[in-house]
C-alpha cells in the first residue's frame, strides 16, 4: 500500500459515548471482522471484570482494515485510544501516530469533560477533526442541541457533523467515506530512507513477550532487521511482522505510513515505552518529539494477608507488571505488616484495576495501604527529593527541621453538570480544597430548560485520588463528568499523622494530611481503629499524632480472656490442648508493643 491510500486515525470520546461500538461497526461494514463476530471487540476488551463492572475499556486495541471506495483498495489503521482520565497521557501518545481522528459525541449527552479534553490534545497534535454524533436512535437524542453546543464548545461546523447511530449501523458508512476523503494520508516516505518506527502502544503475549505496535514513519521494516530503540538504545531482532487484521497477521514487511505490530524477543513491557522510536541498528535518527516515559502518580503498599504468602504474592505481582508497563515495583517492609510491594500507578482506576486482577487471576489476599501521592520535599541547602511513602515523611516540620519546604502535586480540574447541581459540585470542590474557581455556562445562545455549567479548577491530586470520583458521581446523580490534568506542584501545609497503639506508632497506618483536615481526618480514624481493633488484656489508648501533638484519642477498654476458664481442674491435657491453640491463633497476630492485632484486623481498617 502506497502512502496514498492509507489512513491513520482513532476515535475519541468520553466514556461510554460508544467508541467500542462504533469500532465494531467499521470493522462489520470493512469486512474485518463478519456480522456473526459481532460484539467481539466488546467482549475481548471487557474481558477482564473490573472493566466489566464499570463498563469501561483498560486496554485499547487497534485493527487495520481494507475499503475500497471509488475504485480504489484503502488501508484503514484504526488507532484505539485507552478510554479514562487516568491513561490521558497515553491518549495523547496513540493520537502521535494518526492524521485524524473521529470525535464522537453522544447526542443525547452532550459535550462531557473528557469530550474536551480529548479534542484539545488532537487538536495540538493538528490533527484533522471530524466531528460524530453518535446514538441519534435514542429518543432523547437531541441531535440539533448537541450540534450547537459543539459549534460553541469547539468552533465546529454543523455542517460537518456525520450524524450516526453505531448501535443500528446508519450513517456508519459515511464516516468510511469522511475518513478517506478528509483525513491527508500520513507523510510520504521512500523505502531507502532511514527506518522511524514510533512505538505507540504494546501488547503482551504469554508465549512471544511483548508485541509493540508501531507506525512506521519513515523506511521500511522487514522480519530478520536488526533494530535499536533510541530510548533504552537496546537492540533487538525482528522476529514476526505484520498487521493487525484485527489478530496479528504476519506480512513479509511493514511500508512507510502503515500501522502494524513487530515482535523482537522484548520481555518485558517496561522494555517496550511508549513513544519512543525504533530506528535500524547503525542507522540513528533523531528521535520523535515530545516523549517522556509514564510517571506513577499513586502508590499504596500491597501486604499479604497471610505473611507467609509474600513470595506467591511477589511472584503473582511480577507477571501481571510483565503485561502492564505502568506500575512500578518495589519491596518494601512494614513492622506491622511484613514483607510487601510498594507499587505506583497512573491514577486511582489503574490501582483498582490491579488490585482487582490479583485477587481474580492470582487469587490473592491482600492488604492494600491508603493510597498517596507523591510528594516534594526542599531541602534548605536547597536539595529536592521525592517521596511515595508516608513513612519517609519527616516527623516535624519548621524551626530546626532540615526540610525548608514541602509541595505537592496539582491538577487542573473540569466538571461539566447541569445547571440543578452546580451548588453541590461548588461545595464538592471546596470541601477537596479547590483554587481558582471558575464557571460558565456551556450551552450559550440555547433555549434549552436544562443549561449545563463546567467549572474549571486547581485540585491538590491527594484530593483526587480518593472519595472525590464517587462523591462527584453521587451527589450529581451521575451526572457530572470529570477529567483532569498535571498542573505541577504546588506549596502545601502538610504534616505525617502517626497512628499509636498504647504509645507504639503503626507504621502501615501513617497519613500525611493537609493542614485543614488533621482533626477530622485524626478523629475518624481513631473512631474506625476503636470500632476495628478487638479488645485486649488491658486497657488500650489509640492516639492521631502529629509530631508530638495528639490530634485524636479513644480508649479501648480491657477484656480478661481466659481459655482455661469453665474446663474442670483435673482435666490437665484439655487445657494444655487449649493453650496451644490460642498459641496457634497467636502466629497470625502482629504484635505491635504489647498489642496483639490479627492480620485481618489492618484489612478492615484500610478497605475503602
Ligand atoms: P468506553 O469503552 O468505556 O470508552 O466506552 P465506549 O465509548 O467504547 O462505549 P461503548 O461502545 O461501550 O458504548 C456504551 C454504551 O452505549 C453501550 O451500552 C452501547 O450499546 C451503547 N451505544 C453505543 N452506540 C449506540 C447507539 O448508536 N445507539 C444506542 N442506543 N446505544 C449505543
């Protein structure tokens, strides 16, 4: 295929909007996939369960199709894009292998946050937009609305508009026809010229390693070619070439423009980075801008339940990470909780995601700790050193620490709701600590009764990363849509809360919190310790400290336990039985000063 005939383009859109759908359907009409296989797509990407309870798709996935349209045999490289804030970075990654891309709104929704979001990183790319309204079956599809908001919201013809239902298959071939006729074809290359493959995405298979996809951008690739990446500059042999059609289908070779898969004996995917660029080996080029590699922005500690189920629980850890190339690992120990992985993720869906495939593919039993950010710490010799965990945190702050300042990291925020419940969304985000509030109104120059507001703001990513999701969702009754990017770090009053158990701190418990938060935050964990925590020979303080102040305290009074107790005095083997097994019992326990915890007790404490 001459560059010419090919397309290189993804679809974009907020959530559930029916991107899934509207793939499947170009694959139906491209004869890719048949009639029969519909809804492949949908149940291959929903395999996993998480993604299936929250009806979102995790891994993207990209297909090659054939069109002939006017005479002429197309190739058609459809670039699937990751679909939740938390993989934002990587949309804008994929959307560096496209010239175009479909914008897909659903009309009976509207313009949502992530709908913004994602035409303004194609729209920096300069790629050519076409605009797609989606589920005009739906009787509250509101088609002529949605096409006004679009204008308003993003400077876009109504004209343009391709209205379509991806459910019933109408309108879906004049997208084909939009995609030849409006998206350029990718920049012309000659097969002599020096090879530029850029590595958009990757996918692991249990028996080759990792498959990177790559969009040649210049030269040409064949199986037995010697590659380098400019990244790690490690080199590599091409060993299977080819195309996704939708499965990989080998080719003898890969052309410039085209969009296809090489599998080179890589075995892990942190190996394969998104972004970078693959050139032959003795051949350097100069690598393709803007690359960075996937920076973890929430980490938590993963404990195993049963402390002697560390080495299984490393293990299982180590090969879901062989197929996910985001989560960084590292062991870490707890005094309290033994042996266990500080693991870092991209956002709070991508822990969920993990923590879900452990316990379902590996059958795991774990603890996960409070998840944190990542915070700055300057140093007054002018020193900056990052930290992911709380136990890292300095005790006290001020006068006489070495610690100058300490930042943390912020976002910048949008919400679109309606109108009804701006009020709540307002208290939402001042209650999380939000700046620079803004407002307007998104439906300007409308009739519509139900006018939508979005609100822009400046969130401290701690507050992100915890109830904000599911608070924004309730108290809008779902309604409000939310996305959000890295605004960098910002200065911020923060101190190490420290849990004590009769005077002996936990360390798998220790928080850092905003200055405006210790009491209620200090109070309402030592409220669930004393509700969690069984009772002890003795009576038992439980303490919130910062530094040396107490924020918090409840006592949890004594119990005497006696085993021995209502057994006859001449049964002597009996009771030795009994005190075994409360020895037995008593291996499970951590013992934290004079405090005897189960294991399971921390489990209840830090699930959500
Ligand atoms: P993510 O994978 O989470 O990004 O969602 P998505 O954008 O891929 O959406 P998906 O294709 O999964 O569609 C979401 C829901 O909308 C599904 O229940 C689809 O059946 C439905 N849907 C998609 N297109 C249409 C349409 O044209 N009409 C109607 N009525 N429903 C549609």
């Amino acid at each position: 295929y001459a560059c010419d005939v090919i397309r290189n383009f993804s679809i974009i859109a907020h959530i559930d909007h029916g991107k899934s759908t509207l793939a499947d359907r170009l694959l139906e009409l491209t004869g890719t996939i048949n009639k029969k296989e519909v809804g492949r797509n949908m149940q291959v990407l929903d395999k996993l369960k998480v993604e299936r309870e929250r009806g979102i798709t995790v891994k993207a996935q990209t297909a090659s199709m054939i069109h002939q349209y006017a005479d002429r045999n197309y190739l058609l490289n459809l670039i699937d894009t990751p679909g939740h804030v938390d993989f934002s970075w990587e949309v804008s990654r994929s959307l560096a292998a496209c010239q175009g891309a479909l914008l897909l709104v659903d009309a009976s929704q509207g313009v949502q946050a992530q709908s913004i979001s994602v035409f303004h990183i194609a729209k920096e790319r300069g790629l050519t937009i076409i605009p797609v309204l989606n589920k005009i079956d739906l009787p509250a599809a509101q088609p002529e609305l949605i096409a006004s908001q679009m204008e308003s919201t993003f400077g876009i013809n109504p004209a343009d508009i391709i209205s379509i239902s991806a459910k019933t298959g109408k309108g879906v071939e004049a997208v084909l026809q939009a995609v030849i006729e409006r998206i350029p074809p990718p920049p012309q290359s000659g097969p002599k010229d020096p090879v530029k493959a850029f590595l958009f995405d990757s996918l692991y298979d249990r028996y080759r390693g990792v498959i990177s996809l790559v969009n040649i951008q210049s030269g040409m690739l064949q199986k037995g070619d010697r590659i380098a990446s400019c990244h790690t500059r490690k080199k590599y042999e091409i060993t299977d070439i080819g195309i996704m059609h939708p499965e990989e289908v080998p080719t003898s070779s890969l052309h410039p423009g085209q969009v296809g898969y090489i599998a080179c004996n890589m075995k892990v995917s942190s190996e394969a980075h998104i972004g970078d660029t693959l050139h032959r080996v003795g051949e350097p080029v100069e690598p393709m801008p803007g690359f960075k590699p996937s920076k973890a922005m929430v980490f938590a500690g993963i404990f195993p339940i049963d402390s002697s189920d560390f080495p299984k629980l490393e293990e299982s850890i180590k090969r879901l990470t062989l197929t996910d190339r985001s989560v960084t690992v590292q062991r870490e120990s707890s005094s309290a909780l033994g042996q266990g992985c500080r693991l870092g993720f991209l956002g709070t869906l991508h822990m969920d995601v993990f923590r879900q495939r452990l316990e379902d593919e590996y059958d795991a039993n774990i603890i996960i700790t409070a998840p944190t950010v990542p915070y700055k710490l300057i140093y007054r010799d002018g020193k900056e050193v990052f930290i992911s965990n709380p136990t890292e945190f300095p005790d006290v702050l001020g006068v006489g620490s070495k610690v100058a300042e300490v930042q943390e990291p912020v976002v910048k925020a949008s919400i679109i709701v309606p109108e009804e419940y701006f009020g709540e969304m307002m208290d939402l985000c001042h209650s999380h600590r939000a700046e620079e509030l803004d407002h307007r109104y998104l439906d300007t120059g409308s009739d519509s009764s139900s006018s939508r507001i979005i609100l822009n703001c400046v969130l401290p990513l701690s507050e992100v990363v915890t109830d904000f999701f599911d608070q924004l969702k309730g108290r809008s009754s779902g309604f409000a849509s939310f996305d959000y990017e890295d605004a960098g770090y910002q200065k911020s009053d923060l101190s190490k809360m420290v849990f004590l158990l009769n005077g002996k701190p936990v360390d798998a418990l220790a928080i850092i919190v905003h200055k405006s938060a210790q009491d209620k935050v200090g109070r309402a964990w030592v409220k669930k310790l004393h509700t969690v925590i069984p009772r002890q020979l003795f009576e038992l303080p439980i303490q919130a400290v910062i530094g040396k102040k107490v924020i918090a305290r409840e006592t949890l009074s004594a119990i005497r336990k006696d085993v021995t107790a209502g057994l006859y005095g001449g049964h002597y083997e009996r009771k030795m039985k009994h005190l075994e097994n409360q020895k037995e019992g008593k291996k499970r326990m951590k013992r934290i000063g004079t405090v005897d915890l189960p294991q399971e007790a921390f489990f209840d404490i830090l699930k959500k």
